[in-house]
DNA sequence: CGCAATCTTGCACAGCGGGCAAGATCGGCA
DNA sequence: TGCCGATCTTGCCCGCTGTGCAAGATTGCG
C-alpha cells in the first residue's frame, strides 16, 4: 500500500495521483486507506518514519562505553547500513519527492521531528541528563538531525556526491565540534 | 484576518474554527481567504513566517566586522525585542497551537525550513561559503533554528521558565561551541 | 465447531481547495 | 473631471478528501 502510494506519486506527480487509484493499485477499498493513514502525504512519509525511528533504536543498543558521538554517528548511519549498496532507490525518490513538493514537505519535517523526540530521550539516558530538565539532550538531538538533512539534501542536489555515509560522517563532526566563524582567522 | 485565524482557533480549537467562520469574522469571503492562503494553517502560521523571516533580515544587517555568532545572536533575540515587555501573547498562542495540534505543526515547521534556507544564505554571505557547495552554512542556520526550537519549546513548556531571550543565549552558546558528552570526563 | 475480537468495506456527508468569470475598487493619465 | 487598465474581491461550481457509522468478512482461540 505504501509501496503503491510512492510509486504513483512518483511517476504521475503527487496532484495526479488520486487515493482513488492508489486504493485501487494496492487493491484495497478507499475506506481501508483511511484507517491506516491520515492521507497521501503520512502513507507516503511512513517508509522514512520507520528508517528515522530507527536511529533512536539503534542508538539505545550502543554499549553505555562507548563514547557518545562515536554511537551516535552509528546509529545515524545505520539505515544506511540495511541498504545493501547505494540506498534503496525508493526511498531516495520518496525522500526527493517530499522535499521538493510543499504539501508533502509539512509530513517529512514532522516524521524527522518524532523521530528527533525519540533521539532525545535515548542522548538523555545516556548522557544522565533529562529531557525535561536539560537543553542537552534535545540540542544533541536536533543538532544530529539538522546534520542529517543537511547531508542528506546536498547528497540528493549534487551531480556526482560523495557517499551518503561520508556526508553525513562529516555534517556530524562539524556539529559535534562546534562551528566557528570559517572566515575569522 | 490572520487574527481571526488564530483567535477563533485558540477559542474553539482548529476543528472546529470553520474558514467560514473565520471569515464572516474578518469580513470576507471564503473564496478570498483560498486566495491568500493555502489553507487555515498557513494562515495561522503568518504571523510566525514573518517573524522567523525577519531573523535573517537582521542579520543581513549586522555589520561585517560583528564577530559571527554575535551577530547571529543578535538576529536569533530580535523578534523578542519587538515585543515590549513580555512576548506578544498571541503570538506565543499561536507556537502553543502550532506545536500541540498534528494538523498545524507540519506548517509550522515549513515555517522554520523557509526561514532556515534564508539564513544559510545570509550566513553564506557573511562567511565567504557557498550554500550550494559547503555544509558550513546550511548547518549553521539549521543548528540556529533547531537551538531557538528548542529554547522556545522548553519555555513554552516549563513551569517557571527563565526569560526566553535568556534560553535561547544559552542554547545558542552551547550549539555554537559543540556538544561534547557532559557525562564524560 | 462456535464465538469474540479485529479488520475491511460501503455509504453518506460536510469541509476544503481551486478554476473560472463577473463585478468592484483603485491607480494613473489626459 | 472622466476614462481605462490593472488588481482585488466575490459567487458559483465541482471533484477530492477525511471520517462517523453500521454491516459484513476474517482471524484466532478455546
């Protein structure tokens, strides 16, 4: 269903792509569609709502020795990591389609933010600091998250980018470390 | 017409604040309403874009010689510094809105992302980067948003919170000089 | 086999978004 | 002042969407 969902999106573009059809190609009733998701958009981001979870979940499966940055440049790479080669082309073009088209930018920017409210709690477990309490973990969090997209959208606009894996290696480091000024000597 | 907006959905909730009825409150017709905004939560959110907007607005507007991250300090505190006293009540409804109800946060977040693109621009400027070609400034501005997110958040949430231009100093400083584990010594 | 819990479906309806064309309003210009 | 073009507003209309409801199908367990 979901798997219909992208790939009419897709080839005819998110307007043309009617529920309707959608229902129809995943051969399920319009109604059926409706208690799953909450429309298009949430079938369309739910693929890249489990690979964002998962961060978190491969995060809390780190080893409390090692250190921070080193689990959480892990776990973000870690959907990566699934993906036998180059990532799963479906998700990519999923990921395209939802950045480039403004009624389904709203639902990816959401899937990341629950995503980013998971990652906190585990950076405050680990880190014995509350998310309540402390900016820590929920900086950590939206820190590591902003790398990711980051890395992820100049991977997505480049002509010929470096790896994913490497991108994302790198937007990490720089936010783990600190961003001075570049251009102040 | 944005104030009806968001008046009638802070009364009765989003669901039930009907476009009709936001605009027999401000006087126009639906049709007009379709014709300025995409929808009730891109109404609602107006006012939060022009705020966010206005960030790198002022930015642009520092001089060079300002060391960076005073500069971006400077821009992240100055929509407080529109608001005499405390922050405009209707505007912190609106965050309060946008952030608790599924249907409004997408927007919201739209929001962030148009004003965040627009900072890495200017950061771009200012630093003698390339948007298109280094991490540098699109991790900047996105680590800036996600530090304001975060400070707004935990001051929107908290009991007694201390003054918001005084969270979003202090997660501004943290962001800027790096996240190293605090629970490692 | 039988029953209960869950899932799926069809129906119906209000709300929404937007194309279109007619009318209103406003600005500049002679 | 009076005219005209540009922009803004409105009403009409239609297809798409989301959801409450109730009936029917399916599954799993004893």
């Amino acid at each position: 269903m979901i798997r219909a969902a992208v790939r009419l999106a897709v080839e005819r573009g998110v307007e043309n792509a009617l529920i309707e059809d959608i229902t129809a190609a995943a051969g399920v009733s319009h109604r059926t569609f409706s208690n799953y998701f909450g429309g298009k958009a949430e079938a369309i981001a739910a693929r890249h709502l489990d690979r964002a979870r998962g961060v978190a979940e491969v995060l809390r499966g780190r080893p409390a020795s090692e250190p921070l940055w080193d689990a959480i440049t892990y776990a973000a790479l870690s959907p990566y990591r699934a993906d036998r080669k180059s990532p799963d082309p479906e998700w990519t073009a999923s990921i395209r389609l939802m950045t480039s088209e403004p009624s389904l930018l709203g639902e990816f920017l959401k899937t990341n933010a629950i995503a980013e409210r998971e990652l906190a709690e585990v950076v405050a477990e680990r880190t014995g600091t509350r998310v309540g309490r402390d900016l820590y973990p929920r900086l950590v969090a939206a820190t590591v998250w902003a790398a990711v997209e980051v890395a992820t959208d100049k991977w997505l606009t480049t002509a010929k980018p470096a790896p994913i894996t490497q991108l994302v290696r790198n937007a990490l480091r720089q936010v783990a470390a600190g961003l001075p000024d570049p251009s102040a000597e």
